[in-house]
C-alpha cells in the first residue's frame, strides 16, 4: 500500500523558473503606487467604490424600510456630497472616466445608486414623503407655518435672481435649486403644477461638469419653469 503523501506531488515535468525567483522577494511588501500622487488617486477611487457600494444597500434597505426615514436622508445627502467632492478633483474625474466606464472596469451591479447618483438628491427631496400638507401648516401655529412659507418664497426669488445675472453654471445654479425643492417639500407635498420640472432640471444641472453653463436657450426655459414652478406653489397656498 502506498503511504498518503502530506502535500501535491510536483509533476516531473516542472521547472522552476530560478530568474523569477531572484527577481521576487516574498518578504517584500507589493507596492501599488510608487508616488505620493499615484497613492492619492487610489486612495479616491477606493472612496468612490465605497460610496457607489454603500448607496446601493442603502437604497435597497430603504425601499425595505428597514431604515428610518431620516436616517436615509442624512447619509445618502452626505455620500452624494461626498461623491461630488471626490470627482471635484480634476485628477480623479480623468481617472474616473464615468459612472458608466467605472462600472464596468470594476464589473458593479448597482442600478439603485446608479439612479440616486443620477439624480443627485435622496429620494425623500424628491417624492417630498416628509414634507408637511397644507393641513399640518394650518393646524401649526401661524409663526411656524409663516415662516416655512416665506424660506420657499425667498429660494425661488433667490434662484431666479441668479438667472436674472446671469449665473448660469452647474455649480452655481443647483445648490439654489436644490434649496428650493428642499424649502418647498417642508411646506407641502402636494403635486402642484409644474412641480415636475424643479426635479428634472435638477436632474439636468446634477449631470452636467461643475464648470458647464447652461445655454442660453436653456436658461429661458428654466427661467420660465420655474417661474411656473413658483406660481403653482403658490396656489396651493390659497
């Protein structure tokens, strides 16, 4: 009988490669990045892997209600900020490529932070699931629901000002709009009229480089729907 042997025989027609050997030290540790820069950018991309993971789950144990409302709020808001941080950096943003490109080289299946990273803003922002009705305003004292009113009042004019100027970056046009839905969903959840077009153009200015101006045939039609935007909101006031 033969003796079990403790380990895989070598097959006689192995040879082991000596030059390779020399050349690898086992005990050294593999350097992925020989400059600072090079360790920098992995280091972001990392981040950027983390956080894409991270919004999928999150968005799955939302839609689970496995998580309170605010808690979501608060930690997609902070990964998408954190995100757009990131590819700030025109370094990484080259490295980057895109959502799409990154996806694949990494082979991620994550359409639910696909969709939130799109958007750019919780889905809570969005569906205004939060937000008071006109029914809790009016029960609340006058002071409260007053003030709630004139903070989306003043986001509106405030936004479009800012068309009025001539601000017409991505940068610079949808933090003042995202104020707006934001100050909007406190007072209301309804559907008013042209509600809608807030969201989609949010959605426009989320995809667009922070540097990238709107045109000015685009800007006109902004101006003009949110203008509708703002009337519709208020007549849900009256």
């Amino acid at each position: 009988m033969i003796p079990r042997q403790a380990y895989a025989p070598t097959p006689h027609s192995y040879v082991p490669n000596t030059a390779l050997s020399a050349i690898i030290n086992l005990d050294e540790e593999v350097k992925l990045a020989e400059t600072r820069a090079e360790r920098d950018l992995q280091d972001s991309l990392a981040e950027i892997f983390s956080i894409i993971v991270t919004l999928d789950e999150l968005e799955k144990a939302f839609l689970k209600d496995a998580i309170p409302e605010a808690d979501y709020t608060e930690i997609c808001e902070r990964a998408l900020k954190q995100y757009k941080s990131i590819l700030a950096d025109d370094t990484v943003a080259k490295a980057f490529v895109g959502l799409e490109e990154f996806k694949t080289e990494w082979e991620l299946e994550v359409p639910r932070a696909t969709e939130r990273i799109r958007v750019g803003m919780p889905s809570t922002a969005i569906n205004a699931s939060s937000g008071a009705t006109p029914s809790q305003s009016k029960s609340s004292s006058n002071q409260v629901s007053g003030a709630l009113i004139l903070e989306a009042t003043q986001d509106f004019i405030t936004f479009l000002d800012a068309l009025k100027l001539g601000l017409l970056a991505k940068d610079q046009l949808h933090p003042l709009l995202s104020d707006v839905i934001q100050s909007v969903n406190k007072v209301t959840d309804l559907d008013f009229e042209n509600r809608g077009k807030i969201i989609q153009w949010l959605i426009t200015l989320n995809q667009m480089k922070a540097k990238e101006e709107l045109s000015e045939d685009q800007a006109r039609e902004l101006e003009w729907d949110i203008n509708s935007a703002y009337q519709g909101f208020k007549a849900t006031l009256s």
